[in-house]
C-alpha cells in the first residue's frame, strides 16, 4: 500500500481529509519496554554463555558446549523478536486502519506489506476483551488460517483506559459499512 501524497489528501476546497476513518496506533510505551526488557535479557545471556564457556575451559565438561549452544540459539531469538519491537516503534506502523472502502491490517512493520482487505470481503467480526487487549477477530474467504478468522490482536497495557472507547469505534465503523457482528 503506497502513501498518498499531499494533494491525494485534499479535497476541491483546498483542506486536507483524512485517510482513514479509525487508525488504531500501537501502544509505544509496551514496544520500548518490551525492547528494553529483551535487550537486557540479551545481555544476561550473553554474559551467562561467556560464564559457560570459561566454566567448559577449565573443568574440559562438553555439557557446558551444548549448553553455550543453546544459550547462543536463545540469544536469537530473542534478538529477532528485540528487532520486531524496536522496528514497530521506529516506523510508527498502527495495528490495523479502517478505510473509507478497506481494513488495513499491518502484520509486520512495512507499510508496504500490509494486508488489505475490502470491507465486502469481510463476512463478520467479533472483539473480545481480555484486560488490557482487544482481539479483533476477522471472518471472510481471504482468511488462511484453518480457525476461519484473521486476529487483529491490540495491545494497550499502557493505554486501556482507551480501549472502551475504541471498542465501541469500531463498532461503529463496522455498523456504518454493513459489517456483521459475530455473536
């Protein structure tokens, strides 16, 4: 999905218009915890892998060589999901945008891969609340999953006193483009 430019935005008497009806953002505090957080686990790690291998040099044990292995495939991962954090929060990618014709659905943290999908396509929906979240489920024949429904999963640990209001947004965009909901 490519971003309009300025002009794209404003109508015939010269004021800008908005892209979408309802941008649902992410919550920015969660992401650079959850970095933050992965970032010093990475360190832990690394120092405890570092502490493994002086260990495996001294006392010649090979368990301490598979255990440095498996530290080191640990490491990755979490360095992977670190990256996916730290790339949702510098790109500034919502969650998911509902358009005056389509839902925009933003599974990674390029724009330019997001998951487009025409509000005819979309069969039903459900949002059911759990703490902090909102999983937004989505039905239609686009959907690859076995289950039948694309999860929109919102997470607002640091902004849910916002999710009522935004549940009921929701609604309302999906009410107003003759989207059922699921019961």
């Amino acid at each position: 999905m490519a971003d309009l430019s300025k002009a794209d935005l404003q109508n015939k008497e010269g004021q800008e218009t908005k892209k979408y009806e309802l941008e649902v953002e992410e919550d920015r505090k969660r992401l650079v915890l959850q970095g933050v957080g992965m970032l010093v686990l990475n360190v832990a790690l690394l120092f405890v892998a570092l502490g493994a291998w002086a260990a495996a040099n001294i006392t010649g044990n090979v368990l301490l060589l598979i255990v440095i292995l498996a530290l080191f495939t640990v490491v990755w991962f979490v360095s992977k999901g670190m990256g996916k954090r730290f790339n949702r929060f510098a790109t500034k990618v919502h969650v998911v945008d509902f358009g005056p014709r389509d839902i925009v659905i933003y599974e990674k943290a390029d724009p330019e891969k997001a998951l487009v999908v025409p509000y005819k396509k979309v069969k039903n929906y459900k949002c059911i609340r759990q703490g902090s979240s909102i999983r937004l489920l989505l039905a239609g024949d686009w959907v690859k999953h076995p289950s039948g429904f694309q999860l929109v999963d919102i997470n607002r640990p640091f902004m849910s006193s916002t999710l009522d209001g935004l549940q009921a947004d929701i609604a309302a965009v999906m009410k107003a483009h003759r989207v059922n909901e699921r019961n």
